[in-house]
C-alpha cells in the first residue's frame, strides 16, 4: 500500500518576510532615493539620471558588487552580512566609494539637495558603522526611515504614509531573525534623525556650504 505524503505547508510570514528584505534592501532604496531627489532639483530627465547615477553607483551598485563578491567567495555570510563581525570591509567600502561620489558631485556643481542628500546618507553610515561595533543595530529600517523622511521633506506630507513600508521592512528584519524589536527601532531612530535631520539642515540652509 502506497501513503501520500502532502507537500509540506509553505510558511508565507517568512517568505514574505523575505520578500520584503530584498525588495526593500538598502542597495535598492538607495538606487531610487537620489533619483526622486535629483527630480525635484533639475526638473529634467537627463540631468537627473546623470546626477543621481553618481549617488547610485558610488553609494549602491560598486559596493554591493563588492558584497555579493565577499558572500560568494565565503568571506562573509551572504550579501545581508547577518554576522555583524564580518561588516568591517562592507562598511569601509561603502564609506570609501561614498566619499568618492560625494568628491564628484562637489567638484561637478551638482544640485544642492543630491550633495546634501549624500552628505546625509555617509552621516548616518558612519554612526551605523560605529553602532555596529557593539550592537547589530538594522541597515534596513535605517535606510527605509532615513528615505520616508527625505521624501516626505521633498515632496510633501503625504509620504509620511511610508512609515507603513518602514515598519513593514522592521518587522521583515524581525521575522527572519536577524535582527531583534530593539534593534530595529535603534535602526529606525538612527536613519530618520540623523541622516535625514543632516539633509533637513543642509537643505535648509539657503545658502550652500562654499567649498
């Protein structure tokens, strides 16, 4: 006699959780974040896409290239780097190539709002960098954070309705266990504060910094 073994039941909390971690990543945010940013300064198709290529490459694409390399050849555990030990080299990267971005938006006269946006994103990396010495605090709900309040500073209150996103990507962070309640909140606070509360400052100020 022959026994049916059914399938096992799929957990749809971790595959959306997991889901939303990718599609929701920092390396993603940060690829559209200086897109609308730059929108609303140029107001131009061409000057938009060049300017905010800078931020994505320098702050984005080259750095997660040099992750997804690290996690393929085992120097750390995947391109998420769960083991806040092995983000030593992620972190200085980014922290290296997005000083090199920020170098050429300052040298090429970019738009204001891109070079404080990206003054603001290696404020809040550097503090990041410095909490993840001693706790594993969330890259993920300081991005999504640190980005809603951006864009609800650039565009309008009405994206203040993001909020909903960064808890979203905060209880992701939850649900894969690789992060605790505290951790992302510690992530969320960061990101909003700090990153955006640099890029409300600057922007703020009528008068750009002389470099």
């Amino acid at each position: 006699m022959s026994t049916h073994t059914s399938p096992p039941r799929r957990d749809w909390r971790t595959a959306t959780a997991r889901l939303l971690n990718e599609a929701l990543a920092p390396s993603v945010i940060v690829l559209v974040l200086p897109l609308t940013v730059a929108w609303q300064a140029t107001g131009a198709v061409l000057p938009t896409v060049l300017w905010s290529s800078v931020v994505a490459l320098t702050s984005s694409v080259l750095p997660m290239g040099v992750v997804v390399w690290g996690s393929r050849t085992g120097r750390w555990d995947g391109h998420h780097v769960r083991d806040r030990r092995g983000r030593l080299i992620p972190f200085i990267t980014l922290i290296v190539l997005s000083m090199l971005g920020l170098a050429i938006l300052i040298s090429a006269e970019a738009p204001w709002p891109l070079i404080a946006l990206d003054i603001g994103m290696i404020v809040s990396l550097f503090l990041t960098g410095a909490i993840t010495i001693f706790w594993k605090v969330s890259i993920h709900s300081a991005v999504a954070a640190g980005a809603t309040v951006v864009l609800a500073l650039t565009y309008g209150a009405l994206w203040w309705l993001l909020a909903v996103v960064v808890a979203a990507v905060s209880w992701a962070r939850v649900a894969v266990e690789d992060h605790t309640p505290a951790q992302v909140v510690g992530g969320a606070l960061t990101g909003a504060l700090v990153g955006s509360g640099c890029f409300a400052m600057l922007v703020g100020n009528a008068t750009p910094i002389p470099w």
